[in-house]
C-alpha cells in the first residue's frame, strides 16, 4: 500500500510546481479577500492534504499511462500484434495511440525489409558460388586431364586447353559483371553525363559489333536518325547497355536479323534493340532482370552467359532516369527499348 503511495506521488513529481503556483494564487487569492495575511493553521493543513491527494490520483493516472505505452511498446517488440488495429490505448492517449500504430507499422516494414534483403543476400551468394564453380570445375578437369597425359596426345591437347581458354574468359566476364552490378548498387559507379551525336554514336557501335553477327550469318541493321540529334547520357556506360542488349539478341536468334532503332520524340530519343529471335514467354517477361535468371539455363551457360546483363542494363538505364521495356513473342523474337532525354 505505501509502496504504492509512493509510487504514485513519485510519477507526480512533475507537477509539483504547476501545484505550488496554484497554492500560492489560493493564498494570496484569500488575503486579498480577507485582508489579512493571518491564515488559519486548518486551512494551511488543508491546502497540503489536498496538494498531496491530488498529487497522487495525478500520478496514479499518469503512472498507467506509461505502463499502457510501455505494454504496448513490449507488444510490438514481441510480435503479439499482427496488424496496427490490434493496439488499443485509453481515450487519453489517442494521438499517442497514432504515433504507436505508425511506428508498428514502420517496424514491420523494416522486418520485412530486412528478411528480403537477407533472402536476397542468400540467394545472390548461392548463384555466385555455383556460377563461380562451374568454369573452375571446368579449368580444373580440363588440366588434370592434360596432367594426367593428355598432354602428349596432339590430338586432344589443344582441344583442352582452347575449352579451358574459353571458361577462363567466362570467369573473368563474371567477374567483371559482379564487380560492375557491386559498383551500381552500392551507388559506387559514377556517371558522366553529357550530350552527344546519338547518329554518330550508333553507327560506330554497330560498325564494331557487325563481326559478332556475320560469325552467325545474321543481319545487324542500324536505322539512321537526324545527324542533328543530341541526347544525354553517360557514353561508356551506354555503350555496356548496348552491348549487352545486342549479345543478348545475338544468343537467342538463329536466323534473320538484329535491328537497332533510334526514333526522335517530342523531349526524348527512344533506341530500341529488335530481333526476331525464340522470344521469351510470357511467365519469364517479369523476372529476366533478375540477377542470374535465365530464361535458358542451358543455352546460356554453353553461350557464354553470366546472367547479370539484363540486370546491368536496367541499373543503368534507371541511373538515367529511364526505364527498360520489352515486347516478347514466342517464336517471333524479342524487342528492347529505352529513352534518353533530348
């Protein structure tokens, strides 16, 4: 009972002055009335015993407020809530009971937040390791072999050692592409932009990359646009874009041609990378920007693929404050467009 007393007076403490003033405009309150500043000792006696009871019921009330807070604020830290609803505060403490609902949902947010990332953080160290054992398994079984006297056969030698050549050169495009999507991410990559000749930039693009498509007799085609027209953007990483983009159609198409289309618009150039290639159904359309998602595991792997371009050229598009769309038919082939501003 007294701890409780106590307890209570102790939660009151902050209204001990607000009490004084009003104490001291009682009494001065009464000699102003009175006359006199001789005060009856019972209603000294009186004004502490009220002092002090209103203190207490003050401080009870206060002291459960706190306690509701605390309770709540221990709910949410255990998870007894499931939805902002469920937290109920008394009628006094409804502005309180918002700011509560808020932060329980802002908390919940962040869980979620962080169990992505952590699922993402796992499955992205998953892909990495196999796609890392892959050429090294290869590299490793390729030279055992020559080891192990392969070595002398001039009819297998080179052969191996070619095969070990090209997952050397996919080891290092991995890695390349790893450190290129660490770079964007972490925001380390930094962008020069500037305006340049998107023509000019064209053509020597597709003049450099013709040989890739001639190796597979297939057309790469570049649409002129207005010499005149200047677009904004940062020309290294545009070019990775590209790149990327044009490989991608070069992979999946077997026969007939790769078109790239730069068309003026009102307050943008739209470029586009056409092929008439398998195409991507239209279940994979949402996730090919995934990081390692291929559409064709298989083909991918056997072509060279370290699965990251398509992850690479949505990053850095969005750094241009664009966005990357696709049109797909199976069978048909696939288009990829962007837009820069003019």
């Amino acid at each position: 009972m007294w701890s409780d007393i106590k307890s209570n007076l102790s939660s009151a403490q902050v209204y001990v002055i607000e009490l004084l003033i009003i104490n001291l405009f009682i009494i001065l309150l009464i000699i102003i009335i009175v006359g006199s500043l001789a005060l009856e000792e019972w209603l000294i006696i009186l004004l502490i015993f009220s002092s002090l009871i209103l203190l207490y019921f003050l401080g009870r009330k206060r002291k459960r407020e706190f306690e509701e807070i605390k309770l709540a604020i221990n709910n949410i830290r255990q998870n007894v809530y499931k939805e902002p609803e469920d937290i109920k505060l008394g009628k006094n403490l409804s502005i309180i009971e918002n700011d509560v609902k808020q932060m329980f949902e802002k908390v919940k947010e962040d869980i979620e937040s962080m169990k992505r990332l952590q699922r993402a953080r796992s499955e992205f160290l998953g892909n990495v390791s196999h796609e890392l054992r892959t050429p090294i398994f290869a590299i490793q079984g390729y030279l055992e072999t020559l080891l192990g006297g392969a070595i002398n056969d001039d009819k297998v030698n080179k052969y191996f050692l070619e095969k070990a050549n090209q997952h050397t050169v996919s080891l290092n495009n991995l890695l390349n592409d790893l450190i290129d999507i660490s770079m964007i991410e972490s925001g380390e990559m930094r962008m020069s932009f500037r305006y340049f000749k998107i023509n000019d930039y064209m053509k020597n693009f597709v003049n450099e990359t013709a040989h890739f498509a001639n190796e597979k007799n297939l057309e790469l085609i570049y649409h002129p646009v207005d010499e005149r027209l200047q677009l904004f953007g940062d020309k290294d990483r545009l070019r990775q874009v590209m790149s990327n983009l044009v490989q991608n159609a070069l992979k999946y198409t077997e026969k007939g041609k790769i078109e790239v289309f730069v068309e003026e618009e009102e307050k943008s150039g739209k470029i586009t990378v056409k092929d008439t290639g398998i195409g991507i159904p239209r279940e994979d359309l949402s996730r090919i920007f995934e990081r390692f998602y291929r559409v064709d595991k298989a083909r991918s792997r056997a072509e060279g693929g370290t699965g990251l371009g398509l992850a690479i050229v949505k990053h850095i598009v969005e750094a241009h404050g664009s966005k990357v769309e696709v049109k797909s038919k199976v069978g048909e082939g696939t288009e990829f467009s962007f837009r820069l501003k003019k």
